[in-house]
C-alpha cells in the first residue's frame, strides 16, 4: 500500500484535536442549560455547578487516558492510537446530544451524563499527544517544526469553531426552542466531524518500524524515563498555566476587576484566538530555522517580563488598551504552543514516547492548567491585588525557562532516534 499523502497525513492529526476543543467550547457555552436539563431543578446555581463539575472530573481523567492512549501508541502504532482516541471522543459527544434528562431519567441521567464525560476525559488525554507525536513523526526532518505546529492550530480552531457553532444557533433559534433541544445540535454535529476523522484516520499502515519496550511502555517509563517524564512536565508547564489564565479566566477577571461586560470580553478573547492560529505556524517555521530552544527561550522571556505589563494593559476600561493586552501575551504564548509539539517529541526515546509525553503533558496541562483558573481566584481574593495572576505565569515561565536548560537542541538531528 502506498502512504498517505501530506495532506491527509495532517488532516489525520488535525482532526482529533479539533473535534477535542469543539466539544470543549459548546459544553462550556450550553453548561447552564445542560444544568438545567440533567439536574435536579430546586437550585439554578447548583446545577450549573454540577454541570461544571462533571467537566472538570472530564479533566481529572486525562492522565489516566494518556497512559491508556499512550500505551496504545508505543505498543500497537501511532494510527491505531489515534483511531481509538477520536471514536473515544466522537461518540460522547453524540451521546451527550441524545441522552434524556432529569424529567424522564431521573438520577440516572447525571450518572449517565458523568459516565460520558469521564470516556470523553480519556480521550483528550491521549489525543493531544498522540496528534503532535503523529505529525512530527511524518515530517521531514526540516519541516517538523512546522508540520507539529499544525497540531497547535487544531486546537485553537476547534475552540473558535466550537464557539462560533454555539453562537451561531443561539442568534438563529428562540431562546425557549435553544434551551429545549436546540442546545443539543452541535453535540449531534460531534459525530459527523468524529465520522470524517475516523475515516481520515484509516491510514495505510506506513509507520515505519520503531523500536518497543521490552516491558509495559508504562512500566519502562516509569522505571527508566522517569526523568524525561518530569522534564516533558516542567517544560510544558508555562504553556498550561498561560493558556488556562490568559484565554479561559481572563474572560471571567476582566468582568470581575473591571467590570467588563461579558460580550466585550468573549470579544477581546475571540480577537486573541484568532490571532494565535497564524502565531503558531511562524513559531513552528522559526523552530526549523533557528531552532526550537532559541524560540521557546523568545517566548518565555516574553511570558516573564511582560506577564505584569499586559495585565496592566488589561486593568483599563478601554477595549483598545485590553486587546492590545491580551494580543501582546499572544505573541508569548503563540510562539511557544506553535514549537511545543515539535520539542517534545525529539525529547522523548521512541519506544516510549507516546507514554512519556502523555504522562508529562498531561501532568502540566490536565492537573496544574485545570486548576490554574481557581489558584488565579484564589491569589486575587487573598492578596487583594487585581493584577496577582501574573505571578502565577512568571513562577511558570521561570519553571520552563529551568527545565529547558536541561534538554539539548533537535532540530538539526537528521532522525527522532530510539
């Protein structure tokens, strides 16, 4: 069988992590009225936290998936890895558009929707990194930063797509039509984006052969790699804690500190996000050319120095002021996702690859990003200072900035190694 060409190659990476942040963004849109349907309805408050809860138990799953995933990956191929990830996704997210409610399932409705949510949560933690190692693996050695950034960019549009999706059946349907089954649309939508993907993802078996650990990849991890593990953590931490803080919470401190309404802030935020997809591609191309430390030191620098100065931007009730903020740490944070995926591969040992970078990853993004937000909430109600977060990101910028010093540079290597 012949391989696949370039562009299916990278539409098979892209379209996991895409479907991934699509689902993200529509349960976060439609988390009140999902609260309203599938719990109790004695407290409106209440429901949207359980709704909220349930997804972030979605996240205390990820490390658990990125084992699983991983394990897949390093034992079985990088394809069947993939395939199993995206229909893990795929079809939650129809199931959460077809599920009953409270009305007719009683508690059982919850139990199902929790049920769901955690197979969803294994997913996301394998896919990510099974779509970036993917990517890089099939590029060429002068384009992999590139091709890896790619990874990146799905992720980014898969939020923007999944907001505009929400948006857009919100401004076409009655609101008592959207929250009686209109919401449940673009979760309905999820299965045809998973259906391409897996169809996609139907690859000829072009993976060439890699070497694989004598044990379980997770036990070889754990017993030989569990070095590399922690630095896969610590480098990646600036890119958790700066995305969670600077395009999730920052919607909800520029209503709470600045009075921002809340249509002015999801505004600046979608300008932003736009924005970050090209800023991932030239970090990726700039990897290639000058190398992925040279950007990655570039972008934490950016981080450390400016966390404070574009916050204070930000601390202004002018729309000008807050964007020009917000896309300042744009450039800090599009530099560093966009090489992300291309140094962390060429860091890890092929035979555990897929393994050791799940767990290090996941460890940063799915623990320490996932609880960013309540640690940002927390520091400005404790210090009083409405500009505290950035602290939270210089404490990042310099963990990376340490763990970098301990990797070497890749990208003149002419293979990924063993």
């Amino acid at each position: 069988m012949q391989p696949p060409g370039p562009r299916r190659t990278i539409a098979a990476g892209m379209i996991g992590n895409l479907l991934e942040w699509y689902d993200f963004a529509i349960y976060g849109y439609f988390a009140a009225t999902i609260g309203r349907v599938f719990f109790p309805a004695e407290d409106p408050l209440a429901q949207v936290l359980a709704a909220f809860g349930i997804f972030a138990l979605g996240y205390l799953m990820r490390p658990l998936g990125g084992i699983v995933v991983g394990h897949i990956g390093d034992r079985f191929g990088r394809r069947a890895a993939l395939t199993f990830s995206i229909t893990a996704m795929a079809l939650p997210t129809f199931l959460v558009g077809v599920l009953p409610g409270h009305a007719t399932l009683g508690v059982a409705a919850p139990i199902l929707l929790t049920l769901l949510r955690m197979i969803q949560g294994l997913s996301v933690g394998g896919e990510a990194c099974m779509a970036m190692i993917f990517l890089v693996e099939q590029a060429p050695p002068g384009r992999r930063g590139l091709t890896g950034s790619v990874a990146s960019l799905a992720a980014t549009g898969g939020f923007l797509l999944g907001s505009a999706t929400g948006a857009a059946f919100a401004a076409l349907l009655p609101a008592d039509a959207l929250a009686e089954w209109g919401w449940r649309i673009p979760f309905l939508l999820g299965l045809l984006v998973g259906a391409v993907g897996w169809w996609i993802r139907r690859l000829p078996d072009a993976e060439p052969p890699r070497p694989r650990a004598a044990k379980s990849p997770l036990i070889d991890t754990l017993a030989n790699h569990s070095g590399i593990v922690l630095r896969v953590a610590g480098v990646t931490l600036f890119g958790a804690v700066g995305f969670y803080l600077m395009f999730l919470y920052i919607v909800t401190w520029l209503q709470a500190v600045e009075a921002t309404s809340q249509a002015q802030a999801l505004e600046i935020n979608t300008i932003s996000m736009v924005a970050l997809l090209p800023m991932t591609i030239v970090a990726g191309w700039l990897g290639d050319r000058v190398g992925r430390r040279p950007v990655v030191f570039a972008a934490l620098a950016i981080g450390f120095a400016g966390a404070w100065p574009f916050l204070w931007l930000m601390h202004h009730p002018s729309f000008a002021l807050q964007l020009a903020g917000q896309l300042a740490f744009v450039v800090a944070a599009g530099l560093f996702l966009g090489i992300m995926p291309a140094l962390l591969t060429e860091a890890v040992p092929a035979r555990v690859r897929c393994t050791a970078v799940a767990l290090g990853y996941n460890i940063a993004f799915g623990i320490v990003g996932g609880v960013t937000p309540l640690a940002a909430t927390w520091l400005v109600s404790r210090s009083h200072m409405d500009l505290s977060p950035a602290f939270l990101v210089m404490a990042a910028a310099a963990v990376s900035f340490a763990t970098l010093l301990t990797l070497r540079e890749t990208s003149r290597d002419a293979t990924l190694g063993a």
